[in-house]
C-alpha cells in the first residue's frame, strides 16, 4: 500500500483491474468512455476485458454493479446490495479524481501519456484515441490469441510461447513438444473496424519472407462490436498486397558545450 492507502499499480491484481475498470466506466460514464478513445460501452468492454486476459462480460457486469449508485441512466443491479467486495475497492480509491483515475486505468496496461507523446504515434490519431489504439493493437489482440489459439486448426496440440519482448518479428512461437526448431511463428495485429490496414515492420516482413508457410498473419477484426479472426499463412504469397510506405522522422535534440 501507498502512504495515501492506495494500492501501487504494481501490486493491483486482475480481479481488482476488472472492477476498478467497471467502476471507472459507471461513475464518468460518457465522458470516461472519451477519455479512453472508446466509441462505445461494447467497445470498451471488448477492448478493455481481452487487454486484461477476461472475458469483456465481465467488465460490464463491474460496471453494471456500480450503476445504482452513480447518476446514470442505467439501472444496473439495483435490486440487491452491491457487493461488499465492490464497496472496498469503492471506498478505497474514493479520492482520486477524473484526471488521476484516468491515469490509473491506463496505468494497467503500461499506458504512459507522457511517453506516448513524446515517441508519437505508429498511427495518426489523438491523444484521447492513442489509448484505445494502443490496446486494440497490442494487448487486446494478443490476449485474444492467448484464448483461442488451442481451438484454431491450424495450432491445435502446439505449445506456445510469447516472444513479443525479443524483437524476434514476430509475437509467438508455437512448437510440438519435445521442443525443437521446426515451429510456427504468429504475428498479431488488432483492427477497431471490420476492415481496416494493418501494417508490418521491416523485421517481421523480413522473417515473414524468409519463414513462408511457418509465418502466420494472425488478424483480430472489429474490437468496437464483436471481435472475430482472421489467419493468413505466409501472408506475403496469400493474396495480400503489401505496398511500402516510408515516412521521414524529423527528431529535435538539444545540446549544451561544457568547457
């Protein structure tokens, strides 16, 4: 615990995530949902329940025990007493305003705005929207894959491994045990919409071409109403087209001669 009596970001467990997110999404409704990037409660539930490895029902239900005692025009579940559980965490973070509960749901995700703004995005969107992208491209969609690559064909009785860390081009490496060096490489990418542009780095290009049939392209779509999947194998031969884009980075430093 913090000296504020705040639990440390550090020491929050999933469960807690879940309702705090919940409890974030009743008590500033709208507004919170804008200040996430989220279009819509389905998206957030969606986004924000696979980015923290839970089924997104999970988050609305969090959210939906909290609504009686919030000025929404949601019901929820007013015809029982909210969770004693629920009420803790209540009282807990009761002291944090808008700005810094903002802060903190972000925080569970490795969200840090500071630092975002400084690298820039990979995509053109704002500041209240680089959240949302951040996770549809990244945790969510991966955590997607964690949940249902034993039921895909194509990786059915493979062991997995998540390499996301090791700038190897690629975000799992999947292998029949015992473990050799004949496996399946999967790359993951996240699309808000049904459709939309993903995009790869030179690195996973360069391995996507020199794996062939053991890369795949693995393709999370439509996190803003209910996500589905989408798998390309050797995704550079699979009827894709991929055009180079190259943009030039302008990068400002500032210099100081000692004498």
């Amino acid at each position: 615990m913090r000296s504020d009596g705040v639990s440390s970001k550090n020491d929050i467990p999933t469960r807690e995530k879940s309702i705090l997110s919940g409890l974030y999404l009743s008590k500033y409704d709208d507004a919170g949902l804008r200040e996430l990037g989220f279009d819509s409660f389905v998206e957030a539930f969606n986004v924000i329940g696979f980015a923290l490895g839970i089924k997104p029902r999970s988050i609305k239900n969090y959210r939906d025990e909290f609504d009686p005692l919030f000025p929404n025009q949601r019901m929820g579940w007013h015809k029982r007493k909210t969770r004693d559980y629920c009420m803790t965490i209540l009282n807990e973070y009761a002291g944090l305003d808008f700005e810094s509960f903002t802060g903190l749901v972000r925080s569970f995700f490795g969200y840090n705005e500071a630092i975002e703004s400084a690298l820039g995005p990979e995509l053109p969107v704002d500041g209240s929207s680089a959240f949302a992208q951040r996770l549809i491209t990244g945790l969510a969609a991966e955590h997607y894959f964690e949940s249902i690559h034993s039921d895909v064909a194509q990786f059915k009785g493979l062991s997995i491994e998540n390499t996301t860390r090791f700038g190897c081009g690629y975000d799992y490496r999947l292998y029949s045990e015992p473990r050799g060096e004949n496996f399946v490489a999967v790359e993951v990418k996240g699309l808000r919409e049904k459709s939309g542009t993903v995009s790869m780095t030179p690195k996973e290009y360069d391995v996507a071409s020199l794996l062939r049939d053991r890369f795949y392209l693995f393709v999370v779509r439509n996190f803003r109403e209910s996500p589905f999947h989408q798998i390309f194998q050797n995704p550079l031969s699979s009827g894709l087209e991929f055009c180079k884009s190259e943009r030039t980075v302008v990068q400002v430093s500032w210099l100081a001669t000692l004498s």
